[in-house]
C-alpha cells in the first residue's frame, strides 16, 4: 500500500522523460481517464496514482492500493519481485524494452505492458512502492 500518494507523484515527476501514453493520472485526458474507470471498480479509498493507456485492452493503472491491468488485479503487497527479462534476458536495449515481468509472492507472474523508454521509470516507482 502507498501510504504517502505526493511521494510518489513527485518521484514520478523528476524521473520522467518524453512520455506519451504514461502519466499521473491526473494528467491524463479525461477521456482516457473515463475509460479506464469504466472497467474498473475502485476499492474504498482507492486513488489512481500512475496509469499508461494505448488502449482499453492494453492499460494499466497504479493505486495507492493495486496494480491494475486489462486482465490482473494485484495488491501490491502481494508482490514479491520485478523483473525485466526483456534487457536481462532478451537482449533488447533500453529503449527497444516495453514490459515488466510482476511476480506474485504465490510465484504467478504476468507481464505488464509499457510506453518504449518508460521502463526504467515504471520500474523505479513499482521497487519504491512495494519494497517491504
């Protein structure tokens, strides 16, 4: 759980770059924004922090509870690690990579979605706020 939103939007602030399609919620358009809130349903007191959109079946959103995609739900205190096999593994640059590998702490794992040139980014506010 995030317990401090303004942390995280402000390290979201000072790390990102030329980002197209992953914002502050806040900063997205508000017709993005209605279509993700449309397909998801809100936890009590739960915020939309971070979200990337191409389109609504590819989309994630960051809250101060969840990490929400198109297809997986996950608590973030049930993370348990994130990977990036895409560089590790693959081979592929910096700027060619544009996904994230979430392992569940059930050791389930999906594959989340990314703007090229955003992972370094995601994945430094995802270590921050699941880091235990």
């Amino acid at each position: 759980m995030i317990k401090n939103v303004n942390i995280v939007k402000s390290k979201f602030k000072r790390i990102k770059q030329d980002f197209f399609k992953t914002d502050l919620f806040e900063n997205l358009e508000d017709n993005i924004q209605q279509q993700i809130n449309n397909n998801i349903t809100y936890l009590d007191d739960e915020i939309p922090v971070l979200g990337y959109f191409s389109s609504i079946d590819n989309f994630w959103i960051l809250t101060n509870f969840r990490l929400i995609n198109n297809f997986t739900k996950v608590l973030l205190d049930d993370i348990e690690k994130i990977d990036i096999p895409e560089i590790f593994i693959g081979g592929k640059s910096n700027y060619e990579c544009n996904s994230l590998q979430i392992i569940k702490n059930d050791n389930t794992d999906f594959k989340l979605s990314l703007e090229n040139s955003t992972w370094y980014a995601v994945f430094n506010i995802l270590q921050f706020v699941t880091r235990k």
